[in-house]
C-alpha cells in the first residue's frame, strides 16, 4: 500500500511543527510540507498532498479545498460545527494523540468521515438520527485486512498475504466488525462499501 502525502496546515509554526513531530515515522504517512495556508491553492499545485491535517485555531480560515479529505484539530467543541460546515471530513481535539491522528488521517484517505465521539452531540443535536452514523477510525492494518475480506479472502489466506497470524486476523476482523457496527464479514464488507471506504 502506498504511502499517503500529508500536507500540514497551521498559522502557527510551533502547532506545525508539533504535528509534524506527531505524525513522523507513523506507518503509511508521508509528510509532504507544512505550510501556513496563506496561499493555499498555490501549496496543493506544489505539494499534491492527499490528506490535509489542519491545526483549526482560533480564527476562522479559508473555505477549505472540497477535493481532498481535511482533517482538522480544534481547540474546543464550539468548533465543530463550523469546521464541518467550510468542508472538513474529519474532525479530532487538539490534544488527540499520534496513534488516534494517524488512523484518522488513513480512514480519511479512503473517503470515510471520522468524528471525535465527543463532537457527535454537536453536529446532531438531541433527537436527531444519522443515517449513518460515524465509526471509529480504522487502523491502516485493519484497513488491509478490510480490503482482503472484500476479495472473499479466508484468515488463513489473508494472514499469509500480510504475514501475520490467523489468530492476528481474527483479531482484527473482530475490531472492524465492532467499529462498522456489525455483525458479520459480509454486512462489514457491505457497510463498508456504502461508506466509500472500500471499492469493489
């Protein structure tokens, strides 16, 4: 699997730097820049990234670019709303750690939504009923695996294409099939296909 190209957004050198430092050495993610997103059209023709991470701040920054998967870290709740609203398809806390960030970017990668649980209120109020509903994300692992149970591979063939255990993959079956909220391979390769997160 290729790697994916990351281009930082943030006003602040510090918050770029910090979130580059978060994200180095994570498997599958490639930091292709950071920059400040004063002249952003010009840094995408430069960079072609295929996830935007976004230190949100305080101000309010320029429509976002509708092409690509953004995810964007907010200082606080109030936030989400907005954030969801100029484009963003991801939406984490500052404080989210490397692991947690690295997953989100990946799931965005692949055309899925990924929402910090405490964020749901926000964007749905009370009452309000999703018709899909936001998963957790999906670790890039279990987004290989995911790929291979969609071919109709068993664990025993898709533990030997990724070298690992049949029990590994059992393993990992199981984390998909809690977080699309299912109850069998098949109704996960099928959810997982209207999420856009995998191509048949």
């Amino acid at each position: 699997m290729a790697d994916f190209k990351i281009l930082i957004v943030a006003e602040n050198p510090l918050a770029r730097m910090g979130l580059a430092a978060l994200l180095a050495g994570q498997p599958g993610l490639n930091i292709a820049g950071q920059v400040s997103g004063a002249s952003l059209l010009d840094d995408l023709d430069l960079y072609n990234p295929d996830v935007l991470v976004w230190d949100w701040g305080w101000g309010t920054p320029p429509e976002l670019p509708r092409h690509l998967p953004v995810i964007t870290l907010l200082k606080e709740t109030a936030q989400a709303s907005e954030a969801w609203n100029a484009g963003a398809r991801g939406l984490l806390l500052g404080n989210t750690d490397a692991d947690s960030l690295s997953a989100a970017v990946t799931t965005a990668a692949h055309g899925l939504a990924v929402l910090e649980p405490s964020l749901a209120g926000v964007l749905l109020p009370s009452g309000a009923e999703s018709t899909e509903p936001p998963v957790d994300p999906l670790t890039q692992r279990e987004m290989e695996v995911l790929q291979l149970l969609a071919e109709g591979l068993p664990n025993k063939l898709i533990a030997q294409r990724l070298s690992i255990t049949d029990h590994t993959v059992k393993f990992h079956v199981n984390a998909i099939m809690g977080k699309l909220g299912v109850q069998s391979r098949t109704e996960a390769v099928v959810r997982a296909t209207k999420l856009g997160l995998i191509i048949l």
